[in-house]
C-alpha cells in the first residue's frame, strides 16, 4: 500500500516527524523513526532522517504504512461556534498580511490539550481571516493571562515571529495586581526556578524587570518585562517574594483564600519589536474586572 502527499508553502521548512504528526495523528516518535530508517517513509524517492526538513513541492511517500492501527491518540479539536468565532475576532487589535494581534481573554488556552479543549487556534482555524491558510500559535501566553497575544497567518512568518522571540528581541510588559507590599519600587529578580519534565527536574535561570506603579498597605500594582520566557515566570517571582498574584489558584498562600478572585490579575499590556526596520508596538486595554478590581484596591494606574 502506498500513500503519497504533497508539501504546501504552509509546511516549508518544517521537520518531517513534525510533518506526519500535523498531517497524520500523533505517532510516537519511536514508530517514526523505525519507518525512515526502513525506507516506509521516504522524500522525493529518498530515504531521509527525522530531522530533514521538507520544502515546498516535496513528495513524501508512504509504504504499507498502517494508519488507522498505529496511530496512538487521535488529536480532538475543539469546533467552534459562529458566536465564538465572532467574539474572538472582536477582540483583534491589528490583522496585516502576516499575523493578527488580539487582545485574549482570561480564561481560553492558545492550543487545545488534555485539560481544555477551547483553544485560539482551533477558533481562528475556523475564521475566515486564515480562509487560505491556518494559525500558528508563536509564543505562550497562560489560559489564564490576558492581553497581546499575536498569531501568524503562514509558516514564514511564524517561524520569524518565533526565533524573535527566542532571541528576546520581542519586548514584552505585563501588568499584575499582587497581595502586600514589594520591599523595594523598582529592581530586577534573578531566580533559579524549578519545573519538572515528567519525572526529571529542570532548573532554570529566570530574569524580570519590574517597577512598582502604585501601592498600598493591602497590595501593589506591579509592571515587569520578562527579560527570560520561563513557564509561569512571573507568577513564582512574585510569590517567591511574598505577593503572589491575585485570582492565582496555584502560586498562593493559605491566607489569601479570603480574597479570592475569579480571574487572574495578571495582564500582557504590550508587546514591542521591530521587522525590516519597521517598529511595532501593540497595547492591550485592561479588562474591566482589572480595572474593577485596582478601583475597589485603590490603585491607580497611570495610564488609565
């Protein structure tokens, strides 16, 4: 039995592993590599690695390779409705040739997974705004922080958008609501912080400006440029320094539970960077339950 594809533009340069699993299911890595190396797989008539990259035009083969049976988890995507499709379309804040920027909720994750299945790109998949090709999530943003959040519109400019920020030439600011008061106004946290990937610990180095825009006894308005893109990053530097976030139902302590919040008070505000010599600056409006809530706290942020 043989099978054959050919490689679009939306698919150049990308990994042939990563290939099959966008266009076939999510094989394990082990079955791949045991088809390349048996010739089952093969490019332009060529037997190839896991890492060769495929182009625009390519041929990609497949030889008695049995679907349906090996494929391990079929990926489940979320199917929006035109109600949802037309309020997160609301929320753009610019849409160009290459990527849009919107303004996300609280609440909603970039990509589908095991623990939520409503998710941006399945959305936006579904717009007529990527009609002609399809979202490309190229940084993170947490389920539960809001703000700038940009979305390419094809495989170049992703994979652009991408090594900018891997480069940390995207400048970003976020804006949180924390618990206490922060010794110092302004400063930098240097932090090893620790994640687990399955059973091993990694530790990694963390960075963060932060500046202190307002303050009362009760909490603080805080504004910080993650100079580092650790997992949650700026929610463990501020509950390591005794003010975790408002509304945040991981990094918290036991007397905080009194005054619960429903969202987390953590924002992206604004995303800076530059392509081609042409400079971008995006902000994010403030969600009416962070404004609610800097009113009730008696913070005021300057430019509000």
């Amino acid at each position: 039995m043989k099978k054959s594809f050919n490689v679009d533009s939306t698919f150049n340069d990308m990994r042939i592993d990563r290939w099959i699993r966008n266009n076939l299911g999510n094989y394990p890595q082990g079955l791949i590599e045991k088809s390349l190396k048996s010739g089952k797989v093969k490019i332009n008539n060529k037997k190839i690695k896991s890492s060769h990259k495929v182009k625009t035009g390519d041929t990609i083969d497949l030889f008695n390779f049995d679907f349906k049976e090996t494929i391990v988890q079929k990926t489940i995507k979320f199917v929006p409705s035109e109600e949802v499709i037309k309020e997160n379309e609301e929320l753009i804040i610019d849409n160009n040739d290459d990527f849009i920027v919107l303004n996300k909720s609280s609440g909603i994750s970039v990509q589908g997974g095991t623990k939520s299945k409503k998710n941006l790109v399945d959305i936006f998949a579904r717009s007529e705004i990527f009609q002609d090709t399809k979202p490309f999530s190229v940084h993170r943003l947490d389920k539960d922080t809001s703000g700038v959040f940009i979305m390419a519109k094809h495989r170049q400019s992703a994979q652009l958008l991408t090594s900018l920020f891997r480069l940390r030439k995207v400048h970003k600011t976020y804006l949180a609501i924390c618990h206490g008061e922060l010794q110092k106004d302004s400063g930098e946290w240097n932090d090893d912080l620790t994640r687990y990937d399955n059973d091993r610990e990694v530790v990694e180095k963390a960075r963060t400006l932060y500046k202190v825009l307002d303050k009362n006894s009760i909490c603080s308005l805080v504004e910080m440029k993650p100079i580092t893109g650790r997992k949650h990053q700026l929610r463990k530097q501020l509950y390591a320094v005794g003010c975790p976030i408002y509304g945040d139902q991981k990094y918290k302590f036991s007397n905080t539970d009194k005054a619960i919040n429903k969202n987390l008070m953590l924002h992206s505000y604004q995303i800076k960077f530059m392509i081609n010599d042409k400079k971008y600056t995006y902000t994010a409006l403030l969600p009416d339950y962070f404004k609610k809530l800097l009113k009730t706290k008696r913070l005021r942020f300057p430019n509000s």
